[in-house]
DNA sequence: TGATTGCAGATTGTCTACAATAAAAGCGTG
DNA sequence: CACGCTTTTATTGTAGACAATCTGCAATCA
C-alpha cells in the first residue's frame, strides 16, 4: 500500500535525509557554518522545516549550534575518534553477543548479500556508496538483535564515523575499504566461536582506527600550517 | 517551578526541561496524548518553541508522533525493559572499564557525595529525588571517561528508565531503592578488582530488572481487565 | 443490513513577519 | 596607533495565521 504514496513523508523529514546526505557528501565541509536561511533557500522551503531538520541532526551530534551565534558542521577532531572508536567495540561485541543465537539461514544470507553490494560498490570504485556499504554491513548485527535503545546508539556513532570516513575520501581521493578487508569478519561472524568474532571485532576496529586517526593527523598538520587562526572561507 | 527567572538560556532549551520534568513528574502518564497547543498554552508560549522542544524529547525517545496526527508520551512495555536494563549492563561495564585507570580522590569524594545525596532523598521520603539521585550516581561513571558519545547514550537510557521507575513510583507508592542496596555498588566502584564490580554490575542490574519488570508486567495485567480496547500499536 | 462516501473537528505541518541577541564594523579620541 | 564606545548587520528566536492531513461519525445508497 505504501508502494505508490507520492508525499507520504512530512517536508521536514525529507530534509533530514536530504541535508544529511549533502553534508556527508562534503556539500558542507565539517567546521564549515550553516545558516538556516541559507540551507532554506537551498532546498526551496521556508525556514521552519529546515530549522526542524537542522535541531534533528543536531540532536544527533552532526551539527552543533550556539544560542543567537550560529550553526556549523561537526568540526573534525583526534580526541573525538578514539571515543568512536572504542564505543563501536563495546556496541558491536555487544550487538554480536546478543544476536549470536538469534543467527539463523536469512541471517547469513543477509550477511552475504550486505558483502555482495560491498564489494560491488568498490570494484566500481565508488567510495561514497563503498562507505555506506560497509556501515550497513557492520549494522546487520544491531538490526538482527532487535534492541532500539542499541540501534540508535549505533546511529549515532554511524554519523560521525561516516563523516570522518567521507572527509578522510575527500581528501585522499581512493581509501575506501580494501576488497579483502572484511573476509575474516564475515566468516567469523557466521561461524562458531563468539570469543573469536570479539577478537576479530577488537583487531579490526584498531586497524580502522589507526587509519583513521592518522588521517584526522595529517588535516591538523596541515590546517596548523596554513592557518593558525583556525577556517578560512 | 520557577517559571522564568533568568533567560541567559533560549526558550526553547528551558522548555525542554521543563516537559521533560512534567512527563517525569507523572503530570503526563505514559501512552497518554500531547498536543502542542495544549502545551503551549500550559507553559505560556507559542506553538514554535513548544514544537521544538517536543521534537527534542521525541529524538530523544520520550515522546512518540505520528505526522498529521498526534504525539503522545512514551508507553511502558515488557518487551523494552530486557532492551532498557541489558543495554544499562553493556554501557556502564564499559564506562568503568574506562574510568578504571583514571580513578582518584576526586572521583572517590563525588562517589561519596552522591551517595550522601541518595541517601538524603530516601530518609526524606522523597522518592522522585531518590530516583534522580540514583541515576546521578551511577551516571558519574560515564562522566568520569569523558565520552561525549557515551555519555549521550547514556542520557537516552536514563530518560526511558526514569519513565518507569517514576510510573513505578505513582502505581505503588514509596517504591524507590533501599537504603543499603548501593553499600556494595559503592565500595566495590571505589575497589581495586574490575573483575568484582563487573559482577556487581550484573546482579546489581538483575535485581533492578526483576523488580521494574514485575511492575510493568502488573500493570499490563490491570489495564488488560479495565479497557479491552488498549491503545497499543 | 452493510458498505461507501461526504462532512466536521482536531492536530500537525508550513509560511511570513517581527523581535532578541551576539558578533563585527565603523569611528572618534587619547 | 591603540583603545573604547556606538552603530550596523547577520543570525537565530518567537509569534501568529493559514494550509494539509488524519480520524471519526453520520448520511446515503445498493
């Protein structure tokens, strides 16, 4: 029934999707201002809907605002990814622990699929969907044990890890995932032993988070550099 | 409440606060409709503020809505609780894990004086005050990491418990936690094994289910006898 | 009798205009 | 040239009116 519905979503949760996505895609670099008048005139609405759009993805950590001031992108920061980081350990070897008995044929299968588009995303040398691919990979445990307090968590976390992993793309050009990168994982995360998909998870979130931080290094240095005041525009 | 005394805060922001303590207060029972006129009207503002402190608590998950429709406040269910109370096990073993090593007087004195707190609210009688002040002290854990992304998740968990326990508290009266059940909750957080407050973690944990469950599952029982209808989605 | 359709009320969604606030720019003065 | 004050401007915050949509009920017709 809802396969024809032409507005059956409200303006302001399109937006959301729609200015997510531009952000994600570097539209609107991190650090970089918003301002609601602006992204209004943008999306060709008025004020109210955007100004809903933006207090949700502020909510959800995206973008930060200050009184009267002004809003702007998540700024990138080293500090931030380390807490990413071991907060994906917990959530996942959590997720993991309680879908682990729930997995069944449609679990692996999922799985196996999820992998197919990942893979496909990368031999097409397309890192935008690549990154998508891979977060939605590593979701098919949130979403399998059913948990919504978890899921959300897990939201969260996707939304900052996919804009650091978007700049990191931006910046360096190819340096999505690595063909073989996930072969262990899935294999693991289909087999028998959960100590060894906890071991699995703690060895490849360190390798993503060695990449990663070395990365967010570099722009410091870099930005350091250039100017020590901080944006220019 | 002091209605508005100072304004250094935006509108909106203070109104949050203020619905959320309502909806805490039992002012707003759980499942029960909210409709922004109405509240704008109760709070004295217009719809515009209103609007965006519902959304607030929606993306925050103590409010509900259906666009064009309705929002309405949380509903208390069995199944969320096994969410609620595992996710509680999973965040704060991992926010000891890392407080463990940054432990010192300084966290040991806010332990104790949290605790003074507690107890201050139960030998009052006061049992909202004891519910807010037994999440604060478990919440100093998370504090302590300086996990923004934790701390976030957290701040969810603690919202949807607090919808229970103050339902808890309204059904049955002086229901808030005992006296000594944190006596070993404290000692072993102040401790020197991980290993031992991992466990206390556990049954302390356990304890708070089985309780907030058999509430839940009581009333579930008591509204199926009164109305046959029951608004559940 | 049963289903369908049209109507009324309620509720949220959206728009426009105006006020409050904070940061930046201008400017005179020592 | 630096400093402090005033003015300006950009941005968000708030208000109220209007439009779109959903729900329930009653009138209508086979």
């Amino acid at each position: 029934m809802a396969a024809q519905s032409i507005r059956r979503e409200t303006m302001g949760a399109q937006l959301v999707a729609m200015l997510r996505s531009a952000i994600l895609s570097g539209e609107f670099a991190p650090g970089e201002p918003v301002t609601e008048t602006a992204l209004a005139l943008r999306f060709g609405v008025s004020r109210g809907p955007m100004r809903e759009a933006m207090r949700h993805l502020i909510d959800q950590g995206l973008l930060v605002t200050v009184p009267y001031t002004g809003t702007r992108v998540l700024d990138l920061s080293t500090a931030d990814i380390n807490d990413i980081y071991s907060m994906r350990i917990c959530l996942e070897i959590f997720a993991f622990e309680q879908a682990w008995d729930r997995r069944d044929a449609a679990f692996r299968d999922e799985m196996a699929e999820r992998h197919r588009k990942l893979l496909e995303a990368i031999d097409a040398r397309d890192d935008v969907r690549a990154i998508d691919a891979e977060l939605d990979l590593h979701g098919l445990a949130y979403e399998w044990c059913g948990n919504k307090l978890l899921l959300s968590s897990w939201d969260a976390v996707r939304g900052r890890l996919q804009l650091y992993w978007a700049a990191h793309h931006r910046a360096h050009g190819i340096t999505g995932p690595l063909r073989e990168s996930h072969d262990d994982y899935i294999r693991l995360a289909c087999g028998d032993s959960l100590e060894a998909m906890k071991n699995e998870i703690h060895s490849h979130m360190r390798r993503g988070l060695d990449k990663t931080k070395a990365f967010v290094e570099s722009l410091d240095e870099q930005r350091r550099q250039t100017s020590p005041n901080g944006r220019t525009k």
